[in-house]
C-alpha cells in the first residue's frame, strides 16, 4: 500500500505542457511530462513483487528458523524480496527526485500548482518512521522464543520494509521539491534595449 502511495503522489500534479519562456531552469525551456515516470513504474512493479513474494515467504522464514538441522541461508522467494526491495528502493528514490526537480523548478516560475500544497516531507517521514518501527517490532519478536515458527514477525519485518521505500521516495520528492522550488524562486530572463557609444540593439538582463 505505501509503495503504492509513493507512486501516485509522486505523480499526481502533471508536468507543464508548453515551455515557460524566461525562466532560467533548463528543465523549464523543453519540459517532458513523462520525466520519472519510467523510473517510478519500474520501481512501483519491483517494491509490489517484492513485497508479495516477501509475505509469501513468511511461513518458510518460520519453519526454517524453527529447524534446528536446516541449512542457515535464505529461501530463494525471500532472497528474491530482499533483491527486489532494493532495487525499488533506488528507482522510486530516482524517479521521485527526477519529478521533484522538474515540479520544484515549474512552479517556482509559475506559481504554486494543484498539489504544491501537500506537505510531502512530513508525508514521507512519517510513513518511514512507521516502517523503521515494523522492522523493530518484527526483529524484536523473532527473537522471543515464543514466536520462533510464527509467520507474525516476518511479515512485520517485509511491511516495514516496503514502508521504508514508499516514505523515502516520498522525502526523496519533498526534499528535491523544495530545493529546485527556492533556487529558481524570482529568476527570470528578459530584453532591454541597449544604447552603446557604437552600438544599439537588445541585452539580455536577469533578475535574481
């Protein structure tokens, strides 16, 4: 669920269609709507994988660690998870930062757009800080004696897994947001005329 809210907040203002004509922000002179988009697709499939193949290897994670002659190694689902949870954690990072610039930079020239509102950082820090307290929760109840062939912590530990990811793309979105959104804050390019002691024409001046 939280790899999938990273997905769709990430894109849910739509990059500007046209260019933006004074704006000193490269992204701005030839913006591509689907920039990030690929990246935050790839990275959305492989966390989902990742996290059904996870909860679907709980119960051999359980039974493993309640063996005693079994062989200490993980079991080619969880392996497979653990693969996949990293790779999505690096392309939803990517694909997040890649929107997070061309948003930041857009609406820094042209306004605050639909979405600009939200508060994305606080977001994502609090969908991380909830999957950094499942990890915690599901390591500490492996290790009670108890719960030794429960499927309960393995499961905590793949959600706050996937709750890590998902709230990190979202701060990965916040962070480059506001950064792109201050450094292009009242720059603008413009003509004025020019009268030189030989020459005459148009300068372009800036303002910062």
């Amino acid at each position: 669920m939280h790899l999938a809210l990273s997905f769709v907040v990430a894109l849910a203002v739509p990059a500007p269609q046209g260019d933006v004509g004074g704006s000193l922000a490269p992204a701005l002179e030839q913006p591509r709507r689907t920039e990030g988009v690929g990246l935050l697709t790839v990275g959305a499939l492989a966390g989902a994988a990742g996290l059904g193949l996870g909860l679907a290897s709980a119960s051999d994670m359980a039974s493993l660690e309640n063996c005693v002659d079994c062989p200490r190694r993980l079991p080619p689902t969880m392996f497979a998870a653990v693969a996949l949870n990293t790779a999505s954690l690096g392309l939803l990072a990517a694909g997040a930062g890649l929107r997070g610039r061309l948003r930041g930079s857009h609406d820094a020239v042209r306004g605050p757009s639909r979405g600009a509102g939200v508060p994305w950082i606080s977001l994502g820090s609090l969908i991380t800080a909830s999957g950094v307290l499942l990890v915690a929760g599901g390591l500490g109840w492996q290790f009670a004696e108890s719960s030794r062939a429960s499927e309960t912590p393995w499961m905590l530990l793949q959600l706050g897994l996937s709750s890590v990811v998902g709230g990190s793309a979202l701060l990965v979105y916040g962070l480059t947001y506001q950064r792109y959104r201050w450094m292009f804050r009242g720059a603008r390019l413009g003509m004025a005329p020019h009268l030189g002691e030989r020459q005459i024409g148009l300068a372009l001046v800036g303002r910062f």
